[in-house]
C-alpha cells in the first residue's frame, strides 16, 4: 500500500458500485489502494442429473454434502470404478490454503488472527473442521485428493468422474466443452457447518488496478482505471471474456445472462 497512489478521491464513488467486501480487500488503513476489475470466489459444483437420479438436493451443509456424495458413490462406484463424490484442491500449495480457509470460517472456526492480531486458530470448532476435512480423504474424496491442484480437479470433473468439486467459476466455463458433464453442472456458494450461525464461507480471488506512487503519469494512469473498470467495460469483459464483474449491476445485464447464463448465478457469493 505504501507505493501505490490512494485513490478514493478519484475513484471512491466508482467503488461505492462495487460490491464492499471486494473493495475493502482493496483498502487499507482507510486509503483505496486499488480497484476491483474482476473477481473470483471459491464455489461449489454439483452434478444435477444424479442428484436427480437419487432424489437428492444440492447441499448446503457440510454433513448434507458428505451424505449426498457417499450416497452416489455408492451407487455409481460398481459401474465407474474411478468415480468420486467430491474433489478439491488437496496439494500443499495456496489452493489448499483457500480450501482450509473455507471450512475454518463456514464451521464456526474463525480467521486465524482477529483484529487485534491476536492468534484465535487454537479452537475447537477450527479443530473439528479440520479433522472433518481429513477423514474426506480416501473417503469421499480420492486418496490422491493432496496431490490435487484446480488442474488436477478440473480433469477429475470433466471427465465425469465425481459428483461434486470445489473450485473457481472458470470450471463453469470448461465444463461446457465436456461431452460428460456438459449441460448437467449446478453451482452454488460453498456448505456452511451445522450451527445455527454458521455461514458459507468463500475466499476471495480477483484482480484489481493499482497505480504506483513513482509514475509520472499518475493522472493519465488514474483514467485508465476509471476506465478499465467501469461499468461499460465490464458488461463487455462479462459477455465476451466470461470476467465476473466487481458491480452487482452488471449481474442483472440481459446481455450478460444471455452471453453466460451462470454470470447472474454468482451474485449472492460475492453479496456474502
């Protein structure tokens, strides 16, 4: 932050569009240090021809997820010897990070360090999403789920192989192209744990423009990023490049939900 030029002045009423909890990633002891261009959520896929052909829903909690994905392996495992209930991102590198993100915050474990830069991970709700988390493996989920990054699990799910997977809306995308899941992928926000304040927790990727304190043209670099992440530019990057918006506006686009009819779908992950 300390290099890069505070722009709330400039562009703050650009940024009260967006959605908050993207741009206070942004800021930083009060100065908006950058604006969001797009953005990225961890989400929840689901194959929604065999939830229909076991009569199950899409889950919303952990426990309902275990359930359903034991539930179709058991069904499909005779049939599929390589077949999953559910992939994630299990390999010791930052997807695994995002992941344990998730299930500490869903589960009532709270953000490792709070406000006050206290240290809070030594709990026993952070302890017991972890552990609910390590008996996945070999389980529901394949035993070689950590050596898995999005690559590893994107594979895994084109290739119709799982019931459900964990990973970033480009698999929406990519799924498409799949003769084995194609037309039959549901998405929704990540499960929650079973407690009455229990949320779905998502951890936040995305990129945002900065404009550095030692370019001599600060000015001309600040209406490039008025620019780039307007509301115009970012209903053409949602429909031609398939780029999440950073502006909940943008979401309710006609153009947009005909272009990519999962964009729309989105919007409550970022609201959360």
């Amino acid at each position: 932050a300390e290099h890069a030029v505070a722009l709330q002045d400039a562009l703050g009423a650009q940024a009260e569009t967006m959605f908050p909890g993207i741009v206070e990633a942004c800021t930083v002891d009060g100065n908006l240090i950058g604006v969001p261009w797009f953005t990225d959520a961890g989400l929840l896929y689901y194959r929604t021809d065999l939830l229909e052909k076991y009569g199950l829903t899409a889950p919303t909690t952990w426990t309902e997820l275990e359930t359903a994905a034991q539930t179709i392996v058991d069904g499909e495992k005779a049939d599929n010897p390589d077949f999953n209930g559910y992939v994630w991102q299990g390999k010791a590198y930052e997807g695994l990070t995002c992941n344990g993100l998730e299930w500490l915050v869903s589960q009532g474990g709270g953000t490792i360090i709070d406000t006050d830069r206290n240290v809070t991970i030594n709990n026993e709700a952070a302890i017991a999403a972890m552990d609910r988390a390590a008996k996945w493996v070999n389980g529901i989920s394949p035993e070689g789920v950590t050596t898995y990054t999005e690559t590893e699990t994107f594979n895994v799910w084109v290739a119709g192989n799982s019931a459900f997977a964990r990973n970033w809306p480009y698999q929406y995308a990519g799924s498409q192209d799949s003769e084995a899941v194609a037309g039959k992928v549901g998405v929704s926000p990540l499960p929650k744990g079973d407690g009455a304040e229990d949320t779905s927790a998502a951890t936040l990727g995305g990129w945002q423009f900065m404009v550095s304190k030692y370019s001599d043209n600060q000015d001309a670099a600040t209406e490039f990023v008025k620019y780039q992440t307007s509301p115009e530019l970012q209903t053409s990057a949602a429909i031609e490049l398939s780029m999440l918006p950073t502006i909940p506006a943008v979401y309710d686009d006609p153009g947009v939900a005909e272009a990519n009819a999962f964009i729309p779908q989105l919007k409550p992950v970022f609201e959360a």
